[in-house]
C-alpha cells in the first residue's frame, strides 16, 4: 500500500530514539534503493554513508517522518553519483553488469519474490534505459511503493511532473517478463544442466532449455580475460562446451542466491573467480546468461541485509 510518508504505518516520536538507531532501521531500504540506482553494492554503501553523515548533522527532534528524510537524502545523492559514473561507464572496457550481490530478505514470501525480482541483474541492465531522475522515480513508486506525492518530495518537483516522469519511465521500460521468475527448483534444475554441460563439455540437457535467441554477457572489467562481445544463439553453446569447459572444470562450483535468483558462485582456493546468474522467459527457458568475472565486483561478493 502506497502512503504519503514512504512508509506504511506512522512513525513513532523521533525524541525518543537516538540518530544511530533510527539509521539502522532504515538502512537495508536505503542500501536496496541507492544499490538499483547505482548497480552498484560499492557505490551504494558509499551513497548510504553520505547519507548517515549528513543524518548525523540534523536535530532529529525537527524532523517529523525520518524515514522519508532519510530516502530524499539517500535518492538525491545516488542520482548525483549515477550522473557522475556515466563517463566511466562510457570509457568501461568490454561489457558492464550491474555488481552482483547475496541479499538477506526478511520478508513474507511474497514480498521477498517482489523485491528480490528488482535486484537482478536483467532487471538493473533495464533500467539503465532510463535517465538517472526517471529510474529513481520508477523505483520509488513501482517498487518501493511510495505515492507520488512522495515521490515529488523526494525529487523536489511538483506531483504532475512527476506522474509524467513515471509515465515515461514505464513507457521505455516496456517489458515485464524480465522480472519473470521459474520456481526454485527449475531454477536449481537449469543451474545443474548449465553445469553438467562445462564440465563435460556436452551440450546434454541444457540446450533444450535455451531460447532459440539466448544471449551471452561477460564482465571482465578489462581485468581479466574474458569474451568481449555478447554471444548470441548457437555461439553460446559452442562457448559453453568448448572455452568454458577448458577453464572452468577446475573451479569449486557453489550454488547460492545471487541479486535476487538462484545462480553460481565459481571459487579458486578461497577466492571468489566468476558468477553466474541467469534471465529467463514465461516458458522457463534461459534467456541470457550473465557472467561478472571483474575481481573488483567479486571482492566484496557476500550476504548483505538488503531490501
């Protein structure tokens, strides 16, 4: 249910809670909200810091809803970080991806599929459509449910603006199936075929659980080598069986819940080399397969309390 203060029941008097304790409360939203802003685990703690020291300097016995205080902060300073990354996504060698995360959920089974379908990285690669202003304003009111006058708020811009904001931003978004989700259990299924499949270097079962248009995304940050141009169709299966099954055999294969879905965490030793996770279509076929081997998203890769 939307509400006018960003939250659903009315907060209690802020006199009588100390400015940490009020943060904390609100942390796992604002790390969820700055981290589909930014794409960005790294990014997004350092939005939510900013947001903790500038909370530090208020009187909150002036501030009437914190929580809402604190979104328009938390929004306002990962919409100026966003602009600021834009050139560095520009100058990014090979393919970006949005860094991956293990997030920890504390909610109803159906609110936690809700939010866990808008941390993946399907659905974060969509949203980089969108202007930095309409992807918060999308994610303010279609995910985090807050009116729109709320939004307005947050945005410092009148209502009817801000209806037209959204209005676009759903307009360029277009297509709902990328927060489709398989159950668990297919999606535990097609993570053991894409398995099975490298490590015998056998197409098995999981070409029948392709799409016939199956894409491949690599991120290796030009850190590392990896495949540069996204593969399409027939050439993902070539480079599953063939490349991949050459290098990956050897690594320790975890499956886990990665940004949202079930995926693959691949570890040399201790240290974390590559992820996996997938997009899938109404059929529960795979629909693109997402590989983050950057070691600089790897290096922070574990559970985060995020909402």
């Amino acid at each position: 249910m939307r509400d006018g203060s960003s939250h659903g029941s009315p907060e209690p008097a802020v006199e009588s809670r100390s400015h940490i304790g009020v943060f904390e409360q609100a942390r796992p939203r604002l790390l969820g909200l700055a981290y589909r802003i930014l794409g960005s685990r790294a990014e997004a703690e350092d939005a939510v810091q900013d947001t903790f020291l500038r909370w530090q300097a208020v009187d909150i016995r002036n501030i009437e809803f914190p929580g809402a205080w604190l979104t328009t902060a938390c929004t306002r300073r990962a919409i100026d970080m966003l602009r600021a990354s834009y050139r560095s996504r520009v100058d990014y060698v090979g393919n970006w991806l949005p860094e991956p995360v293990q997030p920890m959920i504390d909610n109803e089974a159906e609110a936690q599929m809700e939010l866990s379908s808008s941390l993946s990285t399907a659905f974060l690669l969509m949203l980089e459509r969108l202007s930095p202003k309409e992807r918060a304003a999308y994610l303010l009111y279609e995910i985090f449910e807050m009116s729109y006058a709320s939004v307005a708020a947050s945005l410092d811009m009148n209502e009817p603006a801000c209806r037209k904001l959204v209005s676009r931003a759903k307009a360029r978004i277009g297509d709902s199936q990328v927060r489709y989700q398989p159950s668990e259990e297919r999606q535990e299924e097609l993570l053991a075929a894409f398995e099975d499949a490298i490590r015998n270097g056998q197409p098995g079962s999981l070409v029948a659980m392709l799409a016939s248009d199956v894409r491949l995304t690599a991120d290796g940050g030009g850190k590392v080598a990896t495949v540069m141009e996204v593969l399409e169709g027939d050439a993902v299966m070539a480079f599953l069986t063939g490349r991949l099954s050459q290098w990956w055999t050897a690594y320790d294969w975890t499956f886990t819940d990665i940004s949202g879905l079930r995926g693959l965490v691949l570890r040399e030793g201790k240290q974390v080399v590559a992820t996996v996770s997938f997009a899938y279509d109404t059929q529960d076929r795979i629909t693109d397969i997402f590989i983050m081997r950057n070691p600089d998203k790897l290096e922070g890769l574990g559970e985060v309390r995020i909402h």
